[in-house]
C-alpha cells in the first residue's frame, strides 16, 4: 500500500476519534483503530489540541484524547472544525442582530451586514472566536443562515448593548454591499483589501479612453503587487502576482482603446481568479491565530493547488492580447529571452529562479542598460 497523504493520516485519525468520543481513548487504541503508527498519531494530536479540536486529559496515571467538536461541518469555510462553545456563542450573536437590527430599522440584513456586525462584536467579546479575511473582508467561519430560526440570544447587557452600538455604526451604510465592505476595510485599515476594491471597480467600469482613468488602473495595478508582505510560504502566490500585473500594464500601455475595450473582461477574469488566490492565503494566515498552522496547511493544500492552477490558466487567456516585441538581437538580450518566461511557459517557483539569474545578470552587464530593455518588455 503507497503511503498515505497527511490529510487522509488527519481524516483516518479523527474518525477513529469520533467512535469513541465521549470517554476519550489514549494513542495506542487511536492508533490501532486508524491504522497509523504510534508515533505519528501522537504528531497529529498535538497539533489538534493546540487548535482545540481535542482535548487531552489524565485519566489512571495515562493521556486520553477526547474530540471538542465534529470534524466536518458544511455550515463552516472550508469545514473547519469548530468547537460547540463556539458554535453556540455565535449562533447567539447571530440571533440578537437579527432582532436589535429590526428594532432600530426596517432596511434588509443582508448576510454581508450579519458577518460584518458579528465579527465587530466578537472581537470585543468572544476575542478567542476563530475569524479570518477572506474574499470580500473579515467574518467568522460560522455561516450565518437568515432563515434558521436561531433558539438563543445574547442575555448580558454589556453584550447586547454591543450589538446594538456597532448595528448603528453600519446603519449609514447598509443600502449597498459595497459601503459596507469599504466601512470595514477603512476601519480596520486594510489597505489590501482597499485596493481590491478600487481596482474591481476600475477594470469593471472605467472608461478605458480616458488617461486618467488608465493611469488610475496602473497605479492600482503596481500597488496591488506590492502591499502583500512577501514571505517563503507565499513565494509562489506572488511570483503569479507578479506575472498578472506585468502582463496587464503592458496592455494597458502598448495597446490602443479599442484593444483594451476587447480585453477588458479577460482582465477582470484573470484579476477574479488571482484575488480568489489571494484571498485564500490571506484567510489561512488569519486563522493562524486560532488553528495550529500544521493542521492549517493540510486543510489549505489541495485548495492552494487547484487555485494556483485556475489562476495560470486565466494568465494564458491574457497571451492573446499582449503586444508582440521585436526582440533585440544582440548577446545581452539573447541571455535574457533565455531567462525570461511567462507564467504560461514555467512554473512560478522557475520564474523565481529566473528573477535571480536576472539579477545576476544585471550586476554583470550594468543596472541601467538591463532596467531599461526589461522596462520595455513588461510595460512597468
């Protein structure tokens, strides 16, 4: 039998968890009723006690492991585990913002406005709660169901008084989806997400024969590359980033209005793909905070893969519309079309061994002469 991937390792252990979980087992009866090894079910349950999805406790003179919560559950992202404490916190929250909002107006709750009170409200009162940022801003990995006939609320005054406070805070913004993600963003001072948000809107609906409104996008573009903290684990991310962002300035820059008019919704897919990607990375570190990272990244790795993957392919679709160069011929430029690829071509981890073979190259040949031939190639 080939060896098993740390997620089916993860899978086979909780569920042989989950048939004993109310007494609690220790590793060795885990162990066996998983079929994994001693050694590395110990590994695993580590990491589940650090994110709470276990607890271990002494019982006779030995550790036992007993589950806090079921391990798939579909009203999470990404079926996280969530303990029941939690589950019933927030079903709580949810349930007083249905019934404060409808006391002090008669303006539809959205589940957009629901995420974006509950969170606020969490981080004032539940802090060890599990939250991220993920597509469209900040909110629990509890789904919120408008129609779920939710049996608690919140009893405490200082907790319903919250409710009521940040429900004002968002009533001057309720009547779009959009104010009310931007409340959040410039709240909490998001500048990713900010930007995310103009840049939607301009490649969506900018008049693209107005200079300014293209100076607008490219700025936009060049900041969108560059305000992600660029770290080993996000390496790859942002080596495809980076390819999205010198492919469509130079479309922006070297094609005319009629040619960037045809390529506007194959930008506006490419740059959708690349902010799901984005998103996601953005959301795992978020949860960080209250998930143990190696349990995280099981969780995140195929998602990764297959967003990776989607985020190439829309990178393919922009080939079409990129300005074709006639490349120089002399022996600098010969070693640099060598090196130099798209994301279509190598695979973002190539494209970052390539970078630094470039800036070899440019310590060896001369800063300026190099900067100038890649500027005209990029567009940047």
């Amino acid at each position: 039998m080939g060896k098993k991937s740390t997620a089916e390792v993860t899978e086979k252990i909780l569920k042989a968890m989950s048939s004993n979980s109310e007494q609690g087992l220790v590793i060795q009866d885990i162990s066996k009723k998983a079929d994994v090894s001693w050694d590395c079910t110990k590994r695993h349950l580590e990491s589940f006690v650090k994110s709470k999805i276990v607890r271990e406790y002494n019982k006779e003179g030995k550790a036992h492991y007993q589950m806090m919560c079921p391990i798939t559950k579909s009203d999470t992202l990404f079926s996280l585990p969530l303990s029941e404490e939690h589950r019933r916190a927030i079903k709580k929250i949810y349930a007083t913002i249905k019934i404060v909002w409808k006391q002090i107006t008669n303006k539809p709750l959205s589940k957009t406005l629901v995420q974006k009170i509950a969170v606020d409200v969490v981080e004032q009162k539940y802090k060890d709660i599990p939250r991220g940022w993920y597509l469209y801003g900040e909110l629990l990995v509890l789904s919120f169901e408008a129609d779920e006939d939710y049996q608690e609320i919140l009893t405490k005054k200082e907790e319903v008084d919250c409710v009521k406070a940040v429900c004002r805070d968002y009533l001057g913004y309720c009547d779009a989806s959009y104010k009310i993600r931007r409340h959040q963003y410039e709240k909490k001072g998001n500048k990713l997400y900010l930007i995310k948000e103009d840049l939607m809107y301009c490649l969506g609906y900018s008049d693209f024969n107005d200079s300014a409104q293209k100076m607008k996008i490219r700025q936009l573009l060049n900041e969108f590359a560059i305000v992600i903290e660029r770290t080993e684990e996000n390496a790859v991310m942002l080596a495809i980033i980076d390819d999205f962002v010198a492919e469509t300035l130079a479309i922006f820059r070297h094609n005319n209005d009629e040619e960037l008019r045809k390529a506007r919704s194959t930008i506006m897919n490419a740059f959708e793909k690349i902010w799901i990607l984005a998103a996601t990375y953005e959301f795992y570190e978020s949860l960080k905070a209250f998930y143990d990272k190696e349990f995280l990244q099981e969780r995140f790795f195929d998602k990764f893969e297959l967003l990776k993957d989607n985020a190439l392919e829309s990178l393919e679709e922009l080939n079409d519309f990129k300005p074709k160069w006639d490349f120089p011929n002399d022996e600098i430029a010969k070693k640099l079309k060598a090196l130099m690829g798209t994301a279509n071509e190598t695979a973002p981890e190539e494209r970052i061994r390539r970078k630094k073979e470039i800036e070899k190259i440019k310590q060896e040949k001369g800063e300026k002469r190099v900067d100038k031939f890649l500027s005209e190639k990029t567009g940047l």
